[in-house]
C-alpha cells in the first residue's frame, strides 16, 4: 500500500510502529501535490518548508520516545478561510491575497496541539459563496474523478485533495452545503456539525448564525477523529458549546430512520435517487425501521436561506474597507472613494451579488417582507425537524440533487447555481449534525448519502454511516 | 423587477462602487433571485415568531476587566494600507 493511499487511522499505525517516518509521510504527499496539483488545483499555498520541518521535529520527538495521539504527524490541508499564523488567508479573494494571519484559528491551534503537519491552504469560492469552487478569484478547483467537472463547493478545494491523495484529511466550512456537497461529488466523507460544537475562532466569518467547520476524511472512522479533536467549547467564541457527548451505543433492529418524502420530486436525478434508496433499502435489510415522514415547510427553506445568508454576510463583509487589512484603493479625494473603489474592485461578482441581496434585505422598507419573514420561516422549517425527530433517530436522503456539474455549466446563472443547495441548506438554518457518505457511483461520478442527526448526536450519525460504510468497502 | 434606481441606493448604503454596466447587469440578476424568493409569501407566518439562532445558548458574560491582547498592537497597525505615529490613518470625512 502507498502512503497516499493511507487513511488517518492507518497511517497513526505506522508511525507508531516505526514503519515509515512522519518525515517520509509528509514527502509522499508533498510529492503528490506537485505531480497533481497543477490539474486540480486543490491547494492555493503549499508550505513545503513549514510541513517538512514540523515533520522533522515530530520524528525526533518519537525517537526520543515520546507518546503520539492518532493525529500527530498526519498530513492535512486546511481551507483558506481559517488561519494559520505567518501563512497566508485569501479567501480566495483579490481583497485578502497578501493577507498574512497574525494568529491561528482555534481549530487549526487544537490540530497543532495534536503536532498535525499543515501541507497547505485549499482553494474555495471567494468567502464561501458559492456551490462550485468556480468563484475563486484564482481559479476554479477540478473534481478528480473528472476534471472537466467541479468538485462542488465550496470546500472544493479540501475535498478534492483528500479524493486525490493530496492529504490525508482536510478541514472545511459548511454554511449551505459547503463541506456535505463537494464530499458527495469528490466521493469522499464531510461532517457537518451542530452549531456550535466546533469553535469558529479564526474562521474567516460569511453567515454567522450558519457557518461551522468540519472534517472531511477518506472514511467515517477518520471523520469521528478528526471531529473529536476540533469540537468543544472555546472562550473565544461565545457561540460555542461544549460537546453534550450522548452515548451512541444503539442495535441497528432499534433504529428508526426517517426519510423526507419532499426529498424525492421533481429536480432529483433519477440515478442519484436509484442510489440513495438502494442505501435506505440496505439499511431496511440490516434490520432498522425506515419510515416515510414530511417536512412540509422543506420547500421554503432555500428561498429562506437565500435572504438570510447574504444578509449575515453583507454585515459580516463591511469590514473590508481598505482601511485596516487587505487590498486598499488609496486614490480618490476622501473616504468614500476609498471605500467604493475598495469594494468595488477587490470582490468578485459573486460575493457583490451577496452584499447587494442582503442590503437590499435589510434595508428600511424592505427589512419586514424580506428579512424578517425570512427568519419566522426558518422558525417553521426548525419545528418541521423538531416533530419528524420525535418520532426517528436520524433521517435519510441525498446530499445534491444533480451529479457533479461541467465547468462553466451554471456560473453564468446565478440562480440555477442556488438551487443546487436545495438538500442542504435547511440543516444549517436549523443548526443541525449532518454526514455526507459515498453510497455509489454513476459512471465514475460519486454519489453521497446524507445522513441527518438530532442536535449534538454526531456520534450517533457517525456509528449510522459506519454500519453502511461497513457493507460498502465490504 | 427591482429598478436601475434601487440598485444605485443599494450599491451607496453598501458603499460598492459598481459601473453602469455592472448596475444594468445586477439589476437584472437581483431581478430574477428575488423573483424567486417572493415564493416565501406563500407561507402564513402571522402567528410565528422569529429564529435568529438555531441552537439555544444563555449569554455569555465575563469580569469587566481589559485583558491583555494575544497579538502585539503594533501587528495589526502594520496591517493597515496608511499609517501615522502608530495610528491608522484615512482620508478625510468632512469638506469636499
């Protein structure tokens, strides 16, 4: 077996017994990036140097006997929105693209308590807007399986690197979809935790009340890793939570799950929906008890979603003024010049589109009809949940409701690049966990399985898809 | 269909400096989202109240003490575009 072919679990074993150095794992993937990355185009920055003498210093410290945790020196790459002291955080954005992190975020501290190797910073959509990776003001990410196709987003990046063997794991954000859907169309696992049981302390912030950060892994095992080591409460952020941990110990002819009928209508792909109850169906075989169940409000949490996020994200936004940090448009005769060419000039079209949406939402006159309703919708697509999850353990459907797209495919629409999100979005509006997990391939595009816990019962989803993982590598 | 004039008021309050061009082509794909999202006006939601924030959490307070900031100020200052004697600096507000 390789070394890029390794899982987390795996490669742990063999540093700890010695059979390779974290030095020559750290080469493997390094070598990786430079034979592959030209392609694909997963990593914005690689930190040869940086990885290659953390690696160095992790060999010597098991030499001298020390004791290593599963994560010490594994390779993982981390999107370029949360930061790492003295490396550079674009965003993938013409605004941050000097941008030097003066600190680490709290996720990427817990992983460096844990002496990770950080190989470098993956490519998204600038700020996390999008469905495609295409927003990159550096260029769009392709899906390894195949390359004239997106490897969805917007963890594009994260996604495709651990699909091609560019890192052992990766870490995303997930705001609509963005950790789920680019594990489903790279074929590979992302969590989506609760709100607020990871620290979003240096994440660079688009939709605060939505966004989290997650694993993304090579298997479901990897993924409940990675999660254990980043969740937690943090002080620096007042919005997290210590994990409630809930024992997950369940027999599988106990489980009930749900499935959404509003799932499975008009825009489906046909053989994704064939794949997905083909994992249902498994899961009815291996004695759980599958039930219809509705969530009648599941059809206006996207256009809902649609007016929340870009006005959490044109607030969020503001800050980048070219006064402080980041491209700056000095000339003009006063601030406002400042500000308008700044803006103007540093942000791509999607990320104006944002702004524009969410200001005009929240603007006087339009705050009541748009915004507002908007947030006593998201009230009714929560008590939707709140009922269906009285009766099940988790539910069932699919992550995407299209195959991984053709470059260029809807990038000239921004609607149709919206709808896209139609499975995910409702679960961050409701802040719920939610594991995306290969369940097949159509052709050689992958398919993912979502699967969609009660709050704080990450444990719980991840013993559900390892028990389908099981019957899958099998 | 949200008018030329609209997405001028807009782009000032957010104080994006856009093009006639880009006005004439964010009016129309404006034009078309919020096409899309009158579909919440289906949705009765007279007797509902507002969710902000998914997950229930208390308020989280500490002692009113400054603390000692982890990154030296001076780290930050140089971050800005224009600086003076250890101060940001910007252009002026006031008196065109």
């Amino acid at each position: 077996m390789k070394l890029t072919d390794l899982t987390i679990s795996q490669a742990h074993e063999g540093l700890k017994k010695k059979e390779f150095s974290a030095l020559e794992l750290c080469r493997a993937y390094l070598d990786k990036i430079k034979e592959k990355n030209r392609e694909i185009f997963a990593f914005l920055t690689v930190n040869e140097e940086l990885a290659l003498s953390q690696a160095k210093k992790i060999d010597n410290s098991i030499s001298g006997g020390k004791k290593i945790s599963v994560l010490t020196g594994i390779p993982v790459a981390i999107k370029d929105n949360m930061l790492v002291e003295g490396v550079k955080c674009t965003a993938a954005s013409k605004m941050l693209e000097h941008f030097i992190d003066p600190y680490d975020a709290t996720v990427v501290k817990k992983l460096k308590d844990e002496d990770c190797v950080i190989l470098g910073k993956t490519n998204l959509d600038e700020f996390a807007m999008g469905s495609s990776t295409e927003n990159s003001a550096f260029g769009p990410t392709r899906n390894p399986h195949d390359l004239t196709r997106v490897p969805g987003g917007t963890s594009g990046g994260s996604a495709a690197a651990v699909a091609a063997d560019m890192a052992v794991y990766a870490l995303g954000s997930d705001t609509g979809g963005s950790v789920r859907q680019p594990a489903s169309f790279c074929g590979v696992v992302g969590l989506k935790p609760t709100y607020g049981a990871v620290s979003r302390y240096g994440l660079i912030a688009f939709a605060s009340s939505l966004d989290q950060i997650g694993p993304i892994t090579k298997t479901v095992e990897d993924c409940k890793t990675v999660f254990d080591a980043i969740s937690g409460k943090d002080e620096l952020d007042s919005t997290s939570v210590e994990s409630k941990i809930r024992n997950s110990k369940f027999e599988i002819r106990n489980l009930k799950l749900g499935v959404p009928k509003e799932y499975f209508v008009k825009g489906l792909d046909p053989e994704i929906e064939k794949l997905v109850k083909a994992a249902i169906k498994k899961y009815e075989e291996m004695g759980a008890k599958i039930e219809e169940v509705s969530l009648p409000h599941a059809e206006y949490a996207l256009p809902a979603y649609y007016i929340i996020n870009p006005s959490e994200a044109s607030a969020n936004l503001a800050r980048y003024d070219g006064i402080k940090y980041g491209f700056s448009v000095q000339e003009g005769k006063d601030l406002m010049d400042v500000y308008l060419k700044t803006k103007g000039e540093g942000f791509g079209e999607e990320v104006r589109r944002r702004i524009m949406l969410g200001t005009y939402s929240l603007s006087a006159g339009y705050y009541e009809a748009y915004y507002l309703r908007a947030q006593k919708v998201r009230t009714l697509v929560k008590n939707d949940f709140d009922k269906v999850f009285e009766k099940v353990d988790a539910l069932l459907g699919p992550v995407s409701p299209v195959l991984p797209f053709k470059i260029g495919e809807r990038i000239a629409d921004p609607l149709s690049m919206y709808l896209v999100d139609v499975y995910t979005v409702s679960i961050n509006l409701v802040g719920l966990p939610a594991l995306s997990l290969p369940c097949g391939k159509v052709g050689k595009l992958p398919v993912g399985l979502q699967i969609i816990g009660k709050p704080f019962e990450e444990n719980k989803i991840l013993d559900i898809g390892k028990t389908f993982e099981e019957t899958w590598t099998s | 269909m949200i008018s030329k004039e609209e997405v001028k008021h807009i782009a000032k309050l957010a104080r994006l400096g856009l093009s006639e061009k880009e006005i004439e082509k964010m009016r129309e794909e404006l034009s078309k989202i919020l096409d899309y999202i009158e579909k919440l006006k289906e949705v009765d939601v007279s007797k509902v109240e507002p969710t902000s924030h998914s997950i229930k959490v208390e308020n989280v307070m500490r002692a009113d003490e400054s603390l000692k900031s982890k990154v030296q100020n001076s780290k930050l200052v140089e971050m800005a575009p224009d600086t003076k004697d250890g101060f940001v600096k910007v252009k002026s507000i006031l008196g065109r």
